[in-house]
C-alpha cells in the first residue's frame, strides 16, 4: 500500500490515479487528434486532482490551534504547528537534561 499524506482523503487519491490513468493515455496516443482529445482529458483531470483537502486540513489544525490557546495550553499549539503542511522539522537529536542524563527516545523527549 501507498503511504500518503494524512490530509489526503480517499476520494482525491482515487482522482490522482484517475489523472494518472489520463497522463499514460495522453502519452500512448498516435495521431494529434487523440492527443488534443487525451490532453484536454487530462488537463480536466488534473484540474479535479487539484487538493482541497490540504485547505480544510489546515483550517481545522488552525481552529483546534486557537481553541487549545484560549485554553492557556502552550505546548499543543507549538506541536501543531510543527505538523503543518510544509514544513520541514529538524532531525531529532539527543536532548541533554539537567542531571547530565541524555535522552535519545523522541517520547521521553517530548514528555520532557
């Protein structure tokens, strides 16, 4: 099975194969009639892959992120925002506590 973002829902993954589908087409047509015909297919394919799912994924992490903040919760907001879209997070390295103990596991890490 293909792993796939968690903002995209089952739908849009069905139109992707669909445009997927139109592109081989596209590609396998002989004569300029049915590529004309196999590309206009496929730009409207395209068009309909287009995700709004990503939108509504990040208005709802957006709306949960000011709940949780007039809340007076501080960490929630911060994790939410490292899991937009986009966004690059740093590899995880050793966390150094103030014993002079060190903690590898990205758990222990969090609940630090």
């Amino acid at each position: 099975m293909h792993h796939h973002k968690e903002w995209i829902s089952i739908e849009t993954l069905d139109k992707i194969k669909e445009r997927r589908n139109k592109k081989t087409a596209n590609n396998n047509s002989r004569t300029r009639t049915e590529k004309v015909q196999a590309q206009a297919e496929y730009i409207e394919a395209n068009k309909q892959a287009k995700r709004e799912d990503k939108q509504k994924y990040v208005e709802e992490l957006a709306t949960t992120v000011v709940k949780v903040a007039r809340e007076g919760n501080v960490k929630q907001p911060h994790d939410t925002t490292e899991k937009l879209p986009g966004r690059y997070n740093k590899p995880e390295g050793p966390v150094t506590v103030k014993e002079d103990t060190t903690i590898t596991e990205i758990q222990e890490q969090g609940n630090r």
